[in-house]
C-alpha cells in the first residue's frame, strides 16, 4: 500500500515538472499532472527504458536514473498530446 501512495506521488511530482518544461502547467490541474506522471513512465518503459536500460518508476525502481527516464517519458507523453491538439510540440 504504501508503494501505490509513493507512486502517485512521485507520478504526481514527475507531471508537475514536465508540465512545467512543456509549459502546460496552467491547464492541467493535479489529477492531471499525476496521470502524466504515470502514464509517461510507462511511455518511457516502452520507448526509453530499453534504450539506454534503465527501469522506470512504474516497475519498482526510484533511483535517480528511473526518475530522469520517468520524466523524460512524461515530457514526450506532453509532447506528443500536444501535437495532436494544437498541431505542435512547443
């Protein structure tokens, strides 16, 4: 249980600050930045973490280098919804 509550945290924490660098901040509240968080570490599990082999913070791992990767997946997860809604990166 107390893993789940860290997660969300660390998920939550992860969104916050890519939502910040991608500069979307101002209009996704903390559900949001919590699904972001979770959501781009699984997105980095798939794309980044076979790359450079380092675990997410979605399969147990909070070292600093499942952190980096987890934010990386989540700027690439704003990145990428970005795109889509308004026909760019940023």
């Amino acid at each position: 249980m107390l893993d789940f509550i860290v997660w969300i945290l660390v998920g939550g924490f992860l969104g916050w600050i890519a939502s910040l660098i991608m500069r979307t901040d101002g209009r996704q509240g903390t559900f949001l930045d919590i699904i972001v968080g979770i959501v781009g570490a699984a997105v980095a599990g798939w794309l980044i973490s076979p790359l450079v082999g380092v675990a997410t913070i979605n399969e147990g791992s909070f070292s600093f280098g499942a952190l980096v990767v987890s934010l990386l997946g989540a700027i690439v997860l704003l990145a990428i919804v970005n795109l889509f809604r308004f026909g760019r990166a940023r």
